[in-house]
C-alpha cells in the first residue's frame, strides 16, 4: 500500500446522527489510522443552530485517524461548503476523497479508493473512481472487481485535481446546443443512463446546483470513465427526505462489499456491455419525467406550463365564486 494515501474530506451541514454513521465506518476502515481526515462544517440558515451546534459537538470528539482537521464556516453556503472544501483539498494535495454526511461506507473503501488513485493517476481515461456500485442484476455474477461507466458518482469518489479542474456552470445556451446533436445526446444516455440528460436540463437552467451533474458533463465532453467496484462499497442513507436532493427510496440501497484487499484493476479501460444495457435499466425515468424531460428539449414545455397554470387558475377562481 503506497504512503502517499489520499486526503478524506467530509461536507456537513445538520445532520448529527448521519455524520456519526459516516464517520464510524470510515473509522472502521483499515486504513483509516493512516489517513488524515478534513471535516467542513457548514454555518447554519436561521432555525437550524442547536442541530449545527450538535454537529460541532460531535466534530470534537472524533478520534481514529492519523490526524482530524475541522473547518467550520462562518457563513452558510452549501457549494462553497462542499465543494470549496473540495477544490481546497485538490488544489493543496492534487487528490482527494470525497463524500457527504450521508454516505456510509465498507471497511474496504479507502483501500480501494487509494489503490484505484494510483493506478490510474498517469491514465487520462480515467475521470473518477466511485465507491459506490448500483445494485444491478448482472453485477451478482460479475468476475471482475471493477468496471467502467461514464457516468460520475458523487457517493463516496475519489479523483484528481488534473481531472476535476474541467468541471464548470453549464449555461442554457450550451445545453441547448448540446442536446441539438441527437448523436451527442444518444451517447450521453447510453453511457450512462436517461436521467443525467434529465438532470443536466435542471442544473443548466438554473433548477438545481449539482456539482455531481456537472461532472457528469464535463466527464462525457472529455470522453473519460469512472471507475466503479464490482459491488458497493458506500451507501447513501440519505434517501429519507433528509437531503438537499433526495426524495425517499430504496432503490439505490445496496450491500456493502466485504472485500477488504488484494482488489484487481485492469489497464484496459473497456465498458462491459452487458452492464451498460443494465444500468440503462436501472436508470430509466418514469413515463412523466420522460414527458417532461421532451417537452423541455422540444422547447414546449414552459408554453405547457403556463396552459395549466392557467386552466387551474380559471377553474379555481370559478370554485370561489360558486361559494
């Protein structure tokens, strides 16, 4: 294992009894007494100051690595929180290992990710390392340990500052410039599922701020690769309505691998089709968002809107005077 081990960064806001998970299974990693840990602890909005405080309290007291750094913010921000602390890590050390307070992960992870980093540093096909693995059906009889996808995922990743320095705002104006190639746009879907072209549409029109879509753009435009584990070694438990972008579900809920060494990688950056075809499957939209996500590149959608909003109004206007 190589001495040079990654810097871990954690973002956190107010949620005290995700972070407490997060950090005692990163402590439960074998490498984790080696490795130097960077905490960035958000400032509260009004109404949230004894659930922040509780984070802080408990930012005290953590123990189990090589060393533990706390930032905590002065002002509230989420990007510059997340993904200043990020940029800060990669502009200091050239590598970082990421994850949110909502992100839980298996003994082996910092082993992988480590190993995975450098590995594939020299290699420019490569964009990203995940720690995370969705749970497909095909991946329960895969032989290898990992796989490739170009499709970026913020749950647990570790990356490079040479990669990550290509992630930018995307505009309207180059959304709609993007999605006017059909051979471009099929691309983007098939390598790596329906919903980013989706969620690109929200983050480019101002819906959203998703620092993980705009990798997910400047990984495809860059033709490179995230690395993914043959099975999960991260989870989200933030799918409990707790997250800024996370509704309920458990369909991205996985078993943790047990692997925790000996992880084989492979020079030849080559997708699996089999897999492809699978995450397509797992990625699919519901019929509406489907609706939704053509009329927005058909450029009908807000004229649509506006007739519903409209009609509601007249008929809601008609039941109060019928009073």
């Amino acid at each position: 294992m190589p001495n040079n081990l990654a810097p871990i960064g954690v973002s956190t806001y107010a949620r005290p009894e995700h972070l407490r998970q997060a950090i005692e299974a990163l402590k439960n990693n074998h490498l984790a007494s080696q490795s130097t840990l960077y905490v960035f602890s958000d400032a509260p909005r009004p109404g949230d100051e004894e659930r922040v405080a509780a984070v802080r309290s408990y930012l005290r007291t953590i123990d189990g690595f090589r060393e533990v750094n706390i930032v905590e913010r002065t002002t509230n921000g989420r990007v510059e929180n997340s993904r200043g602390g990020m940029n800060w890590l990669l502009d200091h050390f050239g590598k970082v290992i990421f994850l949110a307070e909502d992100v839980v992960t298996a003994p082996g992870f910092l082993t992988y990710i480590n190993q995975a980093l450098d590995m594939y540093e020299e290699n420019k096909r490569i964009f990203s390392v995940s720690g995370y693995s969705p749970p497909i059906k095909i991946l329960e009889d895969y032989r290898h340990d990992v796989y490739f996808l170009r499709r970026f995922n913020a749950w647990g990743f570790g990356t490079w500052k040479n990669r990550f320095d290509q992630v930018r705002y995307i505009t309207p104006e180059e959304y709609e410039r993007f999605v006017a190639d059909k051979n471009q746009v099929r691309d983007f879907v098939n390598g790596g599922g329906a919903d980013m072209l989706h969620m690109l549409h929200k983050d480019a029109y101002g819906e959203i701020d998703a620092g993980d879509v705009k990798a997910m753009y400047a990984q495809f435009l860059s033709n490179q690769y995230t690395v993914y584990p043959a099975h999960s070694l991260a989870q989200n438990i933030g799918f409990d309505s707790s997250g800024e972008h996370c509704g309920t579900e458990e369909k991205h809920d996985v078993d943790l691998w047990d692997k925790t060494s000996d992880f084989v990688f492979t020079s030849e950056i080559q997708p699996d089709e089999r897999i492809l075809k699978a995450n397509q499957k797992f990625r699919a939209m519901p019929l509406m968002s489907r609706l939704v996500t053509v009329t927005k590149r058909l450029g009908i959608y807000r004229i649509l809107k506006r007739i519903k909003e409209t009609v509601h109004n007249l008929f809601d206007g008609h039941a109060t005077n019928n009073l």
